[in-house]
C-alpha cells in the first residue's frame, strides 16, 4: 500500500530528476513487480495494526521520512515558506507548488544533500537568485563536497555559518532572513554548539524560504504498543 500516486518513496519524490531520473526507478519498481507483488497507489494506511485484523499476518511499515523540519522562529508559518521535502516532492509530481519560484530570491535553509537538491531545483526553475545558508562551517557542511562544487558552479550562493534567527516580512509576504554569523563547533547531544558573533547580525534578501534542516517519518500509523502475533 502506497500512500502517493506514485511508487518509489524518496527516491521518487525526493531525489530530482537531474540526479535520477524517473524511469530508472521505474525500472526497478517493474522488477519488483514482475515477482508477483501486488501495488496499490493512492492508499494511506492510517492504521497498521488494523491490517492485521483484516486477513494479514504481518505488516511491514516503511514510510519513509517525507515529513520536513521547521525552526520556531518568528516567520516561519509565511506563506512563502515551505519544507525541502514538500518542495521536491511537489516537484517531482508536477503539482502545484506552495511557494513561487520563478523570478524570486530563493533562500534555502540547511547545508545538506536535501538542501542543495532544493537549491539547484530552484535554479532549474527560473528563480532569479538562489542561496544556501547553514549553520555549518564551509568545510562541515554535511552535503558531498562535489555536490556544493556543483551548486557554486550553477550560481548559488552560499553562506555557512549563520545562526537564524527570524524570517523577515513586509505587509505579510517574505522579505529575508535575519541571521547572524556564528563558530561553529558542532552537535553536543544532538543540540549545535556555537558561539554568535557579535555585531555580525545581517538579514539576507529573500522572497522564498525553503527549510532544509531535517526530516522525520510520520508514524501514526503505529499505535502506541505493537501486538506481535505469532
């Protein structure tokens, strides 16, 4: 059961098409298949274990991690602000996208793989400015090396160390990102280490902002205690 009308998960709506494209997945998809698998699309499984009152005797959950991050700063519920994974995801489907991009300055937050698959898609879709910023040094950021190589090259700007601190607005509609510069040291228990720099507090320009700081499955399907039957 398949809740998107597509299969393949991430590597289908997560991944763009410049890296890899649709019909390699399918490919796969089809191989799978030909084994005698039975796909149905479009179907949301809200409760797993209900599966195993209907005729199943085992149910194995693979959602995937489709649901993005937000920081709670001021500005982050603007309508011009969205989720790398949303933004890829309604890309990769060729729905209508939550966010404009042609002609706008596009900021996406994050120094990752994800974030520089939303920046260079930005890039492919006309926005007339696309930046990068993290709170990462350049030599941390966790995107492949290569991959922040091939981003620079398209004309995206990056800036790495930067705590952030509010997402600017004028009557309502996105105008930046207040930031600061920061060293950088780290995650301690999961939680960044740094020090801001003082007097470096900038906004950078932006009309569209694309969170790319993190994700995580979205497991309501699971009830709180699983009934292992045997």
């Amino acid at each position: 059961f398949e809740a998107l009308p597509v299969p393949g998960g991430m590597m289908r709506v997560g991944i763009p098409v410049y890296r890899l494209p649709h019909d390699v997945v399918q490919r796969e998809i089809d191989d799978i298949l030909a084994l005698g698998v039975e796909l149905q699309c479009n179907h949301r499984v809200d409760d797993a274990q209900a599966l195993l009152d209907n005729g199943y005797d085992a149910a194995f959950v693979a959602v995937g991690a489709h649901r993005g991050a937000r920081l709670p700063i001021p500005g982050v519920d603007l309508p011009e602000v969205t989720t790398g994974t949303d933004f890829l995801r309604q890309v990769a489907l060729e729905e209508k996208l939550d966010i404009a991009i042609e002609g706008k300055r596009v900021l996406v937050l994050g120094g990752g793989n994800v974030a520089v698959d939303a920046a260079m898609t930005a890039v492919r879709l006309g926005a007339a400015w696309v930046g990068m910023t993290c709170l990462e040094s350049r030599e941390m950021m966790p995107a492949h090396a290569w991959e922040i190589q091939d981003a620079l090259e398209e004309g995206i700007e990056v800036f790495p160390s930067r705590t952030f601190k509010e997402i600017t607005a004028s009557d309502g509609r996105v105008t930046g990102l207040r930031c600061a510069e920061i060293d950088f040291r780290g995650l301690v228990e999961g939680r960044p280490d740094f020090d801001e720099m003082p007097g470096t507090e900038h906004v950078i320009e932006a009309g569209a902002v694309i969170f790319a700081i993190g994700q995580r499955p979205d497991v309501t399907c699971l009830p709180d205690a699983i009934t292992v039957r045997g």
